[in-house]
C-alpha cells in the first residue's frame, strides 16, 4: 500500500540555518487508501549528544600476532542537553483522509522564539573524534512529524513534551532503535528532517582586546654581547661572567575571526639597565605555530579532555626578522590566518565544550647565540566569519540617538542612565489606552506612537524586544555572548532598577509602591490628541514569570482591538512621512532607522505588506527613507511591496501631491 508521509523544508536563506532564520515548511500525506489519520505533531527539537568511551587491553600473554593485546571497549557513558525543544499539533480529525489526494499543513518555528539564548546555539555536527568510525558527541536539529489514527491516544509520545523523561534523554527521537522503532510501529507513521545550522557572531564591533603577554624568561652571558656596554667595561664584564636576564614575549589577541588574518605580537625586553642603554640585537630565525581543537565533554563528575587534530597555522625557517621592545605584528607580516572543516566557533554548552589552543615555538639569535622559546598554552575565542545582520545584536560602537521627551518637549539625553542595558531575563508589559473602552474608543494613533517611542528608547539602549502579538512588548535578554563580553558597558544595578533610571529620562514613571510592588508602570502623553497611554511590566523587579505568564494569557482571551506588529509600526510611520503627520514637530523621519535597527528581521520577511503607496509619497520629501527601504529589498520604482487597496480614489492637495486615506490597522 502506498503511503506517502514526509517532512518538507524550505531553503534556508543562506544554504544553512542561522539564529536570526525561521524554519518553514510542510507535512506533506498522500496515500492509495484512505486513511484514518486523527492528529499530526510536529516537533522541532534541538539538542547535544556526548559519549565518554573507556576503553581497556585485557589480561594475558602479549606477543605480537596476540588478539588479546587488541584495545577494546569496555565502557561507555552517555548523556543528553535538550537546547531547546518546542511542538504543536499541526491537524486534528475525525473522518478519513481520501486516497490519492496530497494533504499539506504548513508550520513555522523561530530559534529565537524557542530559545531566548538562541545567538549561542551551537553549531550543528559531530565532535570529538577519537577513532575514525566514532563521532562521540554530536550537536544536531531536526524537525520531526509524527502521526497516529482515529481514537489513539498520544500518550506514547507524550514523553517527548518532558525534557526531564528519562527516556528522552537516553536517545534522539525516532533513533530505529529500541524504544523509538517501538514508538515507530506502534505509530504507524513518523518523518525528519535534519538541519544544518551555523552559529554566526555578533554584529558589533569585534573586541579588540589583547590580553597580557606570554613570557619566556632567558639568560645570555655578557661575553656574547660586547654591543652592551663601552669597549671600557667589557673587560670587567668578563671577568665578572655577568648574565642578564631577557624575556621574549608573545601576545595573541582574545578573539580571531575565522578565515581572517589575525595578528600576534612579539617583542623582546630586559631588566638591566646596561641592556637597555644600548640593546644588543635580536632577531627571529625561525617561528612554528599550531592549532589545537579541543573538545571537553562532561558526563557527571566525569570530563574527557581531547586534543582532536592539530592543525598546522604557519612553520618558517631562516627568517631574519629584528625584533625589540616595541611588539613586531608577526601575523600581519605572514598572513596567520585559521580555517577549515573542523574549525567552527568556539562554544560552551552544559556538556560539550569547545575550545583552540595556539601553541607556538620560536628561535631568537641574540649577538650570534640561538635560543628557543615554547609557548604551549595561548588559548583564544575563534569567531565566525559570518556576522548577524545586527536587527537582534546590540551595537556597542553606535551613537546614541535623541528621542525627545513628549511630556516637557526638552532635548533631555540618557548620560545620566545607562546607555548600554544587557537584561538578564525576560519580562512581558502591556500597552494600554487610558479610559478606553469607557466613553470614548480606542486612540490608535496614540497607541502608535507610544509603541514607537518606547521601542525607539529600547533601540537605543541597546534593549532586544518584539512585539509578540496584540498589544504586548517583550523584554529579551542580551544576545551578547559570554566571549565577546565588553567590558566598558557593564550594567550597575538590577535589571528594574536600570529600567526605571532609563524610562524615567523619557517617561513618567507611575510610582505605585502599595499596589504593585513588582511592577514599573509608565505613562506616555501623546498632545496632538490629548491621550494617555500607559505600560505595565508586572515582573520587572521579581525574577518569577507568574505575572508575565498570566498577562499573556490574558491578552490572548481578550479580542484585540489593534496589533502592534513591526510592520503595522513602520507602515504608521510612513504615513506619517507621507501626510506631513507630526507629533512632536520633530522629523518622523528620525524613527525610521531605530525601527529598522530593532525589526530588520521581520521587515525583510514581511516586505510584501510594507504600504508601497505611503513609501512612494514620503520618499518625496525625505530622500534618505529610501536607503532603507534599498535595505529592505523594497525597490519603490518597481512596485515592489503592498499597494493600497484597487478602488479608492487619490485626491491631490493644494501643493498637487497625492492625499492619502486616513491610516487603518486593518
């Protein structure tokens, strides 16, 4: 009988998956029979598997020609890091799909969505190879479609929705073995499809910090260098059998972009002060550098320490480079660069670590003696040569934009507050129109602008956020990896406390110590129309998500009355531009980029629905909106994005322009 059951993914934008991608595609059925197909699951998982192999040379006599001096395995440890795991069910039903007849259902899963970590995701592959036949530890994603008929029930996959089942952490799903070719069967239908996924760096600028010198202490005879002191105290020199003390020194920098040159500093200093007045001189004969990629996996209190390959960097002999005080950039005279298969960036998950030692050995003549040098620990971050797109990165090196103050309309900057915030968890507000509802209805426009404004003061305090749906912002912590911490913006001060220093330089911070003690409430006045807005984050000063829970889900039993997508934002803003619509007197055209900066992402996917007619009309009079719609992959000259709707009728003001209808959400 045939019976067609299959995961469909669409291509990734680059050829492989990145944080900032969403994974899109179909379950796809078709069978000769009709089939009794109650429900559908879909599952998108993403986890780490790492093995500890021990292995020992049993007992006997051994000669060569023994079978008994074979190492064998005889142990061998596993465990398993759920990254991320998330699941819906794709379809539910009670009457027989028809033969013959291809049925599709669509799914789409975020990184960033399932993880709020997702920009330290490792990258997919297999790691720590000791044998050429056993990959022990493994990073792998996948999405998984399972299927079962009329009246089954799901509880045998339901172990797979409880990251903490044993049973889930012993094998992957769907592994055809034990267990899973039971769950198989039984199921009656089951398909993957596995991703490959690259964890890219940030889009900030790359720290270009250099940590302190490796040193290698040597000692020369002063009879091998007279050039240090006059002709008139050499002798007694000699007869003194004097030494002074040298170091060569050796500095890498913290973070090497794969594939790119990477520099390494060599200089050559002493304590003596005779070495000093008048410096022998050194040169660089011959310098080795190799690459160490380690894997550290852990198992329990178990670790397995693994030098996997060692990779040759750059090896040069007779060289005659002069070295002294003044560090001499070896890697930019040669080239040091990094790459291949194996080399990913480094990265650090609950049980697979991976790190690179650069060990190098150099020579160095001093007044015609060689010494040797050894470095064996210079260890070092490696980055990918791929960059985020910078939507979800925080822009250490960008200049703080003024956002002006609606209530006092003052030109009042952040230098007081921090202008750099890198949250540490997740927190869920609310906006809301005061007195909505009561006597008068909801003031969208109002509600528009205080959206942007606070997502313009987000922008620009470097704050990741979205608007999940409705009327709710989200809080997301800071995507800056542990490696390329940056020390000058280190916050003071918890995460409510930050927040309240930067929302009270724009906006009216509603103290309600005696009713919401764990809440910051905002008010935003909006004077083109006289209305208030409020914001309520219900947990910004309690590391529980009770309250947020509850607020989402209260959000969604209530029908909206507008959405607050990023696209319904910049479309507002438009319209804005286009109907000379001002708020503040300030140029809207000011909070175009901050809304770029902070939703290029969902944007650039949902360009169809960015309102060509209002980009047209406001590109007019302000030419620099249209280097951000280039950005977008909007061509307004082609027609390339959302008209407005076939029928309604544009009238010309006095200045003979084009009069746009009134701006709807809908």
């Amino acid at each position: 009988m045939f019976n067609d059951f299959k995961v469909v993914l669409d291509p990734p934008p680059h050829g492989f998956y990145t944080f900032e991608d969403n994974v899109s595609g179909r379950v796809i059925f078709e069978s000769s029979h009709e089939e009794k197909v109650g429900w559908i699951y879909v599952f998108f998982h993403g986890w780490v598997n790492v093995e500890i192999m021990r292995y020992s040379q049993p007992g006997g006599v051994h000669g060569a020609g023994n079978s008994n001096n074979t190492q064998k395995w005889s142990d061998k440890s596993k465990d398993k890091e759920i990254l991320f795991q998330t699941h819906f069910k794709t379809y539910e039903g009670y009457e027989k799909l028809h033969k013959k007849t291809r049925y599709e259902w669509p799914f789409v899963f975020s990184f960033q969505k399932e993880t709020a970590y997702a920009y330290n995701l490792p990258s997919s592959g297999h790691y720590s190879f000791t044998t050429s036949t056993n990959g022990l530890s493994s990073v792998k994603y996948k999405v998984v479609a399972v299927h079962g008929e009329f009246g089954q029930r799901d509880d045998d996959i339901r172990w797979m929705f409880n990251r903490n089942d044993p049973r889930y952490l012993k094998e992957p799903p769907l592994k055809p073995t034990g267990i899973f070719l039971k769950l198989k069967e039984k199921l009656g239908g089951a398909a993957e499809q596995e991703l490959q996924f690259v964890q890219i760096r940030a889009s900030a600028t790359i720290d270009p910090w250099i940590p302190s010198a490796h040193k290698w202490d040597l000692n020369i005879d002063g009879k091998h260098v007279p050039q240090l002191a006059p002709p008139e105290m050499y002798d007694g020199l000699q007869a003194r059998h004097t030494t002074f003390p040298f170091s060569v020194d050796l500095q890498l920098p913290a973070n090497i972009v794969i594939g790119q040159p990477f520099m390494v500093l060599l200089s050559v200093s002493s304590s003596s002060n005779i070495w000093n007045r008048n410096p022998p001189a050194v040169l660089l004969k011959a310098f080795k550098m190799t690459c160490y990629i380690i894997d550290i996996v852990t198992i329990g209190e178990q670790k397995a320490d693994e030098k996997l390959k060692t990779r040759p960097v750059w090896e040069g002999k007779r060289l005659n480079v002069p070295l002294g005080p003044q560090p001499v950039d070896i890697g930019n005279i040669y080239s040091f660069q990094i790459a291949g298969e194996d080399v990913v960036q480094s990265f650090d998950t609950k049980l697979l670590h991976r790190e690179y030692n650069f060990p190098v050995e150099l020579t160095v003549e001093v007044g015609g003696k060689s010494f040797d040098a050894k470095y064996l620990s210079c260890r070092t971050t490696l980055l990918c040569p791929i960059a985020a797109m910078g939507n979800q990165m925080l822009q250490t090196g960008a200049a703080v934009r003024f956002k002006p103050d609606f209530r006092y309309n003052s030109r009042r900057s952040f230098q007081q507050g921090p202008t750099n915030i890198r949250l540490q968890g997740t927190y869920i507000g609310r906006l809301s129109h005061d007195g909505a509802g009561l006597d008068r209805p909801l003031a969208e426009h109002s509600m528009m602008e205080a959206a942007i404004s606070l997502s313009t003061t987000l922008t620009e305090a470097g704050i990741l956020h979205e608007f999940p749906g409705g009327t709710l912002i989200k809080l997301l912590p800071s995507n800056q990896p542990s490696m390329m911490d940056d020390k000058k913006f280190r916050n003071s001060g918890s995460d409510g406390e930050n927040l309240r220093r930067l929302f009270g330089k724009s906006f009216r911070v509603m103290e309600a110590e005696e009713r919401f003690p764990m809440a910051l409430h905002l008010g935003i006045t909006d004077p083109k129309h006289g209305e208030n807005i409020s914001i309520e984050f219900p947990n910004v000063f309690d590391s529980a998500d009770e309250s947020s829970a509850k607020l989402k889900e209260k959000e969604k039993g209530e029908s909206f009355a507008m959405n607050l997508s990023p696209v319904a934002l910049f479309n507002y803003r438009l319209w804005c531009l286009a109907t000379h619509q001002s708020l503040s007197g300030e140029p809207e055209i000011h909070d175009i980029e901050p809304l770029f900066e902070a939703f290029q992402r969902d944007l650039t996917n949902h360009r169809n629905e960015i309102n060509l007619k209002f980009a047209k009309v406001a590109s007019r009079t302000h030419p620099m909106l249209n280097d951000v719609l280039a950005r977008l992959g909007i061509d307004v000259s082609r027609g390339k994005g959302k008209e407005v709707e076939p029928g309604v009728e544009m009238e010309l003001d006095e200045r003979g322009e084009e009069q746009l209808p009134a701006y709807s959400l809908y």
